[in-house]
C-alpha cells in the first residue's frame, strides 16, 4: 500500500515539475519575442538617425564643392 501511495506521489511530482518547466520555457519565449521586437524597433530608428546624419554631411559636401567650383570658374 506504501509503495503505490510513494509511486502515486512521485509520479505527481514529476507531472507539476514538467507543468512548471513548460509554462517557464512558454514565458521565456514571450520574453525573448518582447525583447527581440524592442530591439529591433531602436535598432531601426538608431540607423534611421545614422542615415539623417551621413546625408546631412554629404549635402554640405556636395553644396561646399558646387560653391568651390563656382569660384573657381
């Protein structure tokens, strides 16, 4: 009777354990979607600021040759 009762309970055990894991592996996936959404949202607007900048500096450039050449005809 002991040892049924002792294999009952272990066998629960092991089923919430594998319960607990399951619903920690399914959180750290929503987590890691989350982040991965978030990072991929700054990483855009970081390259969008990038790609502001770098045209703004070629446009001097090119507007400081057009005066250069002008001048110099």
């Amino acid at each position: 009777m002991a040892k049924g009762w002792i294999t009952k309970r272990n066998y629960q055990h092991q089923k919430e354990a594998k319960k607990e894991v399951s619903a920690i592996k399914i959180q750290s996936m929503f987590r890691m979607a989350k982040d991965k959404k978030k990072y991929k949202t700054q990483r855009n607007a970081i390259m969008k600021a990038q790609a502001n900048v770098l045209a703004r500096q070629q446009r001097r450039a090119f507007k400081k040759l057009q005066q250069d050449n002008s001048l110099a005809k």
